[in-house]
C-alpha cells in the first residue's frame, strides 16, 4: 500500500526580519503564498526507512536522514510508538535550496502521507506541532494558501486573498544556504538597530482585494541585501524580469529563486520567455497563487 501526498512551493510577498534572538532564531513577519510549484511525496510499506528522489533537482536532495521527508517519518513513528518503516519517494519539482521550501514541503508531504498510510489519525494541531519542530516554514507547507507567519515563521495566522496573483520564477546556476543568508543579514545588521519585524497593512489590504498593482507596490524581503551580497549576479536577473514587463521583482525568501509578479497570465509567459534568453539565469517557471497545502491524492 502507498500514499501519494501533493504539495506546493511557496513565495514571500513580505519577510520583515528581527535582530537575532539568544537562541540564534530571528523573530519574523512572514508573509506566505502557496504558489502552484508541486513535489509529489509518496510513503510506501517497506522493511526499513529509505529516501529515494527523481526529477530535474534530484541530484541535489540529501538520501540519508538529514532528509526532512526522512525526519518527518520519524517524528511521527516516534510520537505513535511504531518503526518508521517506509520508502518515501520525492518527485522533485521544486528547485532546491532557492528560497521556495521545497525541502519544508517534502518533510509536510511526507508527514501527511505516513500519517494516512499508518492511520495515525494524529490531529492538525499535532501535525503542525510536528512541523514546526521539523522547520518553521514546514507548518506553512503543510495549510497552503495564504498565512502570516510570525515567531520564527511558524506561527500562523490564515490570510484572505481576493484573487489569483501570476508569478514567474527564475532558478539561479547555483543554490544559496538559508543559514548563511541569515547570517550575511547579521553582518550586515550589525551595529544598526533593526526594527521589531511587522506585517505591512498595504500589503495585506492588497492580498485581501487581489490587486496585483498595489500588492507590487508593497511586497519586501529583508533578506535581499544579504542574498544580493552572497549572489551579486541576482540584480541583473532582477532588472531583467522588471525590463520584460514585471510589475515587481524580488528574491523569494533567502534565494536564490527570483519572483516576479506579472499582471496578467499573457505576461507572465512573456517574462517566461525573455528571463533566460537574457542568460541571467537557469531557467523561469510560470505558477499562479494561492494554492493549497499539502494535498493527499
């Protein structure tokens, strides 16, 4: 017997970042989208507990338990007294380390999935507490749509959003550490009084009408400038997407995917296009958001 759970990538329209905290967390202001960019996790009964991945970024996702599908398998067996006996399966369409969470919805998807093929019943409650400890942006994965993520992003609060928004996102040669973008903002903070990280209400009124025009007008990332000092070569891909009609671009949490907000679905593919041909990036993908969360097939 198997499982096939579908979950969604995500972009951050405003991520306002705190000054480092004791436990070397920062306290955010997360604004998420889910965006219509799947991974495909399926758990299968099997003698012991095995990774296996396919897709254009496979060769690019840790086997071992480090995995966060792995370490979701675990947490679950672990809380419900049973052996995490299953082969886990990623269909990888995500890019990996690009700012996108793509490892954070593995590691839903695959709690999702264990928790139906082992008839777990577990609680939402306990599934999100088993997220948030996994990672704080593995809760957002998990409910989908909209949410403002406070805490270190993995204290939600659900979000209306009055219309579908057009993104197109640009994959970068070469991935960036979410740890070491983190740490770049402490150095480049360092010194200077960083304000208490809150969500924008312009930019929450935007979502809320669907206005596409005045959410561009708002969207933030407190982490650019660090991932901009790690990948210099991002500002052209960002001037880039803006020259071929975006009416906005920005890094998409720690990078280095770029997002690019289109006006209109003709737009985006447009921007699609002209995106490599300018050679500033790998490739550009076209999704629209919200989307859901995880998503048991």
């Amino acid at each position: 017997m198997s499982v096939t759970v579908r979950v969604p990538a995500k972009v951050n329209v405003q991520l306002a970042v705190g000054a480092a905290r004791p436990d070397g967390f920062h306290d955010l202001a997360n604004v998420f989208l889910a965006v219509g960019l799947y991974d495909e996790v399926t758990v299968t009964e099997a003698d012991e507990l095995r990774v296996t991945c396919s897709g254009p970024y496979a060769d690019q996702v840790p086997l071992d338990r480090t995995n966060l599908a792995a370490r979701a398998a675990l947490a679950l067996a672990e809380r419900h007294g049973r052996t995490p006996a299953v082969h886990v399966h990623i269909a990888k369409d995500i890019p990996v380390a690009g700012g996108m969470a793509g490892g954070s919805a593995d590691g839903a998807g695959a709690l999702l999935a264990c928790d139906a093929l082992w008839g777990t019943h577990a609680s939402r409650e306990e599934l999100l507490d088993i997220c948030a400890e996994l990672g704080s942006d593995v809760p957002f994965s998990l409910v989908g749509g909209a949410a403002l993520g406070t805490g270190r992003g993995e204290k939600l609060t659900a979000l209306e959003v009055g219309g579908t928004f057009h993104w197109v996102f640009a994959t970068a040669g070469r991935g960036l550490s979410t740890p070491a973008v983190f740490r770049e903002f402490d150095r480049l903070t360092d010194g200077v009084r960083v304000p208490e990280p809150v969500a924008s209400q312009d930019l929450l009124d935007a979502l809320a009408k669907g206005d596409a025009t005045a959410l561009a007008a708002t969207v933030s990332n407190d982490l650019q400038p660090a991932a901009l000092s790690l990948f210099p070569e991002l500002a052209q891909t960002l001037a880039e997407g803006r020259a071929a009609g975006a009416l906005t671009g920005l890094v998409s949490g720690s990078g280095p995917t770029t997002a690019f907000l289109a006006p209109d679905p003709e737009s985006a593919e447009r921007i699609a296009q002209a995106l490599p041909a300018s050679g500033t990036c790998r490739s550009a993908r076209v999704a629209h958001s919200p989307a859901p969360g995880a998503t048991v097939l």
